[in-house]
C-alpha cells in the first residue's frame, strides 16, 4: 500500500507540475498581450473582478474538501454504494451554490462602479464584462466538476490535470488569436467559458470511464451529522482565505486606483504562479496522507510530518531565494520602469510568500484528519484581523501596509495558532515544540541562503533575459548548497535520505 501511495503521489505530482507550467507561461502571454495592446487598466480590471468572484465563492463553503475527506474511507474500503450516496449529495450541494454565487454575483453590479477607484476603460461596457467572468466562475457547478472528487480522493487526481493541460493549451492558444488579430477583450472572455465548459465535459467523460459503477441516486439524502461539523469549520476557513487572497486588490483598487491594482497584480501574478507549484507539490500528497492517516499509528504520521516538511522548507528556501534575487530585474524587463514596486514591497511579497507556503505541509494533515471545526476560532480572528488590518495599513501606507497586514495575519493565525490545534486534536503525543523549531531552523537557514543569494546577484548589472538566465542560475546553485548543508545538519537527514532513496527506486523498477 505504501508504494501505491508513493507511485499516486509521483504521478500526482508529475502532472500537477505539467499543468501547472502550462497555467504559468501560457497566461503570463496573455496578460502581457493585455498590458503592451490594451493598458494596464484592463489588467487591473481583471484582477478586481477576479478578486470579487472570488469573494463570492465563499458560497463553497470548503464542501469540495469535505467531500473528499468523506470519500477516503469507502475509498479504501472499496464500498460503491456509499461513494455513490455521497457524489450523488455533492452534485445537489454544489447546483445549490451555483445558483447562490450566480444570485450574489448579480447583486454586486449596482455597486461595481464604486470599487474603481477614478476611470475605466471606456471602449468596454463594464456589467457586459464582468457577466462574463461571473459566467465562467458559476458554469462548473451546474456542469460535471463535482465528479473530480472521485479523483481526487482515489489520488488519480493526474487524470484531471492532464485533461486540463490539454484544454488550457487549445483555449490560451484560441485567446492569443483573438487578442492580436481581434483585439476583442469580450471574445477572450468567451473562449475562457468555453473553455471551462470543454474541461468540465472531459472530466465527465474521465469519471465514466474509470467508475463505470458509479450511479446518480435520486432521492433525498441526508447530510452526515460528521459532515456538517467539518463543513461549517470549512466555511469559516473559506471566508478568512477569501479575504486574505482577495480584499487586497478590492481595498488597493478603492485606496488608490486601477493602475496600483494592476501593479500589485502583476507582482501577485507571479507570486501566484510560483505558489501554485508549491502548492501542486502539496496537494498531490492529499489523498495519500488522508489514507495513510487510516492506516499508520500517530508516531508514523508524525515522522512523516517532520521528513516531508524538511524536504519541502528545502525547495520552499530555492523558490523563495529566486523570487527574491529575479523578481524586480524580471518585472523591470516585462512591465517597465512605472510599473515597478518598491524593494521593500517586493521584499514583503517574498516573506509573504515564506510564511503562507510553511502551512502547506501541515494543511495536508488537517485535510486528512477532518479537523477543520477545530479550528474555528483560528479561522474567524484570523478573518476578522486580516480585514481590520487590511484596511487601516493599507489606508495609511498603501501596497506595503496590505502586504504587512497579511504576513502578521498569516504568522499569528494560520501558521502558530493551526499547529498547536492540530498537535492538540491528532499528534497528542509527540512534541509540537520539536516541530516548531525545526521548522524556525530551516527558516533561518532560508534566510541565510536568500540574503547571500541577494547579495551576489545585486552585484550583477545584466537587465536582460540573458542577466535573468545568470542570476538564476547562481541563485539556485547558492541557495542550493547552503540549503543543502542546513538540511544535512539536522535531525532529519538520515529520514530524508531514506525517503529519497525509497522513490529513486520505486521510480527505477
């Protein structure tokens, strides 16, 4: 079992990463399309209306994650009828928020005019617009996306990212014609709804084909009183994550303008990007971790727990280095000089993305413990903190109050507080304070290897995409050996060691 569950995860992995690469280079094209042909205004709109739906989906209320989490066990357990019983009240639950999200996104046009800060583009119609994107956000749930949980939960969460790498190739690929031959900023947004709705028919025809048992049962079904705890915890998680991923632009746009939006979303574009990867790595360890919580004892879950975080604060430490020594020379070259944020700001975005990154392993534990009510408490001040802060930072000191308010938020609540939840409810025996200071150890190690990467490629003049290629080149090489000798003298280098020789073998036989 144990070396299906690497096998799952490999592959998991594997095409998370494909699709993820395709999801970086491919919009990165089509946002520097829109920012040199149409102006920096239409990005920033982009990014508001983004932000907005994404308010709006708090409607979700984390019932995707819980479903999941339900499936593990008749997953493993090879019962078809109960996977049956609890698809067939995933696809009612979601036509119910479908129509919630659709009926709040409508309520929002009367208002839209007042989150824009000064002008907008004048040759677009702006509720035309943005009833596209609210069209291409409420599409999934009325079609067949609920039946990837199925999957998900079996880890051949590969199969769904496969089909939507191929998808995104031929729907960037149809956006690209239309925004240099057209120039029609309203038939990108179709291709984009087309596009939603070709995945979400490969998906149905994936499920088909590997579940042929699987069964719509009509009727009505009773929610689990289980599955209503951790999906009221969910919501609340929902909400604080909402407003920390998306207030930031709508209080940017408000405070400031559409252009400042535009900035802080192009250096959120990437950060995003970078992120996804790392959170690719992550998520593809879900439905192994959620069945080895069923099947290991709590001191294996917790070895596990300190070899995977070891490993992934040593690719965490690169990525953040790279962000660091590449993210203003890059930005310099695509968007220009006017468009640039200040090194303190750039700075934050990578501390910002440090600390949000330091959960991913631990939140692959809290997933598969089904701990989320929990957490409540954690989830709502750390909500209530972040928007309270949000607005009084970024009122007084713009772009770097926001990233400020986010990391405090970030560190105080999703990082110390979770932990010593999940040490409370599921690791009860072992040592959360061990935890936290290997996981400070590597910090500080990353600290070191980002400030001496910094140091060596500030003293490089190139600002061209052959200075890029140098920079990163030495940061990687820098940061890799001064990560690899902190992971090398600590307490975790005889279990990593093993684990990677485990899957350089698995990956050869």
């Amino acid at each position: 079992m144990a070396d299906s569950r690497t096998k799952n995860t490999v592959r998991n992995i594997a095409a998370g990463l494909a699709n993820q690469g395709v999801s970086i280079i491919l919009p990165f094209i089509n946002r520097t399309i829109i920012l040199w042909s149409l102006g920096a205004e239409f990005t920033g709109l982009s990014g508001l209306f983004s932000s907005i739906l994404s308010v709006l989906g708090i409607a979700e209320l984390g019932f995707n994650t819980a479903i999941v989490y339900s499936l593990y066990r008749p997953m493993a357990e090879h019962d078809e009828d109960k996977i049956c019983e609890i698809v067939s009240l995933f696809r009612k639950i979601y036509g119910i928020i479908g129509t919630i999200v659709l009926v709040l996104g409508m309520a929002v046009m009367p208002f839209l005019k007042y989150l824009i800060h000064g002008s907008y583009p004048s040759e677009i119609n702006l509720y035309v617009v943005y009833l596209l994107y609210l069209l291409n956000s409420v599409i999934s749930y009325y079609m067949f996306a609920y039946k990837e949980c199925l999957l998900i939960a079996d880890q051949r969460q590969d199969m769904a990212q496969n089909m939507r790498t191929v998808v995104n190739i031929l729907r960037y690929a149809a956006q690209f014609v239309v925004l240099l031959v057209f120039h029609s900023f309203y038939q990108y947004l179709i291709v984009a709804v087309i596009g939603t709705m070709v995945t979400n028919l490969g998906i149905q025809w994936l499920t088909v084909k590997k579940y042929p048992y699987f069964k719509q049962i009509k009727g009505k079904q009773r929610i689990p009183q289980e599955l209503i705890m951790q999906m009221k915890g969910l919501m609340v998680n929902k909400i604080c994550d909402t407003f920390r991923n998306s207030f930031d632009s709508v209080i940017i746009s408000s405070f400031i303008g559409l252009t400042a939006t535009a900035i802080y979303g192009n250096y959120y574009y990437i950060y995003s990007a970078v992120y996804g990867i790392m959170l690719t790595i992550c998520n593809a360890m879900s439905a192994s971790v959620g069945n080895s919580i069923i099947e290991k004892n709590e001191d294996r879950n917790y070895e596990d727990l300190l070899t995977f975080s070891a490993l992934f604060a040593f690719i965490l430490g690169i990525c953040t280095a790279l962000l660091a020594c590449l993210y203003q020379p890059f930005m310099k070259l695509w968007a220009g000089e006017k468009l640039l944020l200040s090194t303190t700001d750039m700075l934050l975005f990578c501390i910002y993305f440090y600390v949000i990154n330091m959960n991913n392993i631990r939140n692959q534990y809290i997933s598969g413990t089904g701990i989320w009510w929990k957490l409540k408490v954690s989830y709502i001040v750390e909500a209530a903190a972040n928007l309270l802060l949000n607005f009084i930072l970024g009122k007084y000191f713009g772009i770097t109050g926001v990233l400020l308010a986010t990391i405090i938020t970030i560190f105080a609540f999703n990082y110390l507080q979770r932990n010593a939840v999940l040490f409370r409810s599921y690791f009860k025996q072992s040592s959360y304070m061990k935890y936290l200071m290997e996981q400070f150890y590597f910090a500080f190690v990353a600290i070191a290897a980002v400030g001496c990467s910094y140091v060596v490629c500030s003293k490089i003049g190139l600002d061209s995409i052959l200075g890029l290629v140098i920079k990163g080149g030495i940061t990687v090489m820098l940061s890799g050996c001064i990560l690899l000798v902190g992971l090398l003298a600590s307490k975790r280098r005889h279990a990593v060691l093993e684990f990677m020789s485990q899957v350089l073998q698995r990956r050869n036989v």
